[in-house]
C-alpha cells in the first residue's frame, strides 16, 4: 500500500504562484512514477505533470513553462512549483503513484483557486 498526502493548496491571484507537496508513505520502494492530476468542475480528471523514478518529466501543453515537477527521494516528496497562475488552473489537485505492478493510488486532493 501506498498513502499520499498532498499539501499547499490555496488562493491565488491570476499571475502568482503556489507549491503543491505530496508527501509519500507505505511501500514506496515500488514506485516508479508519480505525478499531479488536476480536475476542474464538470471536467474530466486531466494529467499535470509527471516525473518517473530516473526523473524524466513530462507536462501537459497547458503547463509547460509554468509548472515544474521535481522530487526529493530523501523525503519521500513531489513539488509542483506553480507560476503565473491563470484562472483556467482553478482545480482540485491530486498527487498519484504508480507502482511497477501497475496500481495506482491516490491522494484526497488539494483545491487552487485562482483569482482574475
């Protein structure tokens, strides 16, 4: 099993900028990719960005350039440094991880609301 806990949600302005931590606990030796999904209201769940075990990334277009990933294996962590926020972000955020068996999990979200 794996328990993920995300913090740093919050209010914005339109142009600021918010850290999201997802902090991971249980078997998480079997990790090997994590990432943050995000879902609007009346919109499907959507990938943010991910970041595998050997660090590669990847973002979706709407992000790219605004949002980085990154990691911290001694503390079991996931950041996603968000910039120039724009109102279109407004989302709850969800961390996930995948594990070399293919299961996933979840964490129970954490709500960005942007402001214009």
């Amino acid at each position: 099993q794996v328990q993920l806990v995300e913090s740093g949600g919050g209010l914005v302005q339109a142009g600021g900028s918010l850290r999201l931590s997802c902090v991971a606990s249980g078997t998480i030796f079997s990790i090997n990719y994590m990432g943050w999904y995000r879902q609007a209201p009346g919109k499907q769940r959507e990938l943010v960005a991910g970041i595998t075990k050997g660090a590669g990334v990847n973002y979706a277009d709407s992000v790219k350039g605004r949002f980085t990933i990154s990691r911290d294996n001694a503390k079991n962590t996931v950041y996603l440094q968000m910039s120039s926020l724009k109102p279109e972000d407004t989302a709850v955020y969800y961390c996930a991880a995948r594990r070399y068996d293919s299961s996933a999990y979840w964490g129970q979200g954490t709500q960005v609301t942007v402001s214009s």
